[in-house]
C-alpha cells in the first residue's frame, strides 16, 4: 500500500470521498494516488489539512516525498 493511501485510509474516506474534497474525478485521484500523475501543489495542501486533525505537524514533504527521503538514505548508506 502507498503512503498517500494509507493516510486516505487512516482518515476514513474513500478514494470517491478524496476526489469529491479535490474537485476531480475518481479516476483522475485514482492516477494521482497511485502515482502516475502528480498532485498539483493545491491538491497537496487540501491533503495535507485533512491529515492534521491526526498529525498536527505533519507536512507535505512527509506525506508526498517520503519516498525518495528512504530512497535518499538507502543509497547514501550504499543501498
């Protein structure tokens, strides 16, 4: 499961639920969670104030580059 999902899912909604707060369609938000296409800075921010009720200091870079953060690290440790 990625990141963008787990989070979606913490917060109980489904991916309907997340288009409809986007302004997209399920299928656009579909692409976007499962990353092939980007989420525009704006729809980052929407994302980003559902998820502080749970995580109040939680950012965008945490919630969307994660992954190249671990990615970072593994290959700076010759991983």
């Amino acid at each position: 499961m990625n990141i963008i999902a787990g989070y979606r899912r913490m917060l109980g909604y489904t991916q309907n639920d997340i288009a409809q707060l986007l302004k997209i369609s399920k299928q656009s938000y579909w692409l976007k969670e499962n990353g092939r296409v980007a989420f525009s800075d704006k729809e980052k921010v929407i994302f980003r104030n559902l998820l502080v009720s749970i995580f109040p200091d939680i950012s965008i870079d945490e919630i969307f580059f994660a992954h190249l953060q671990r990615n970072t690290k593994k290959n700076d440790l010759g991983g």
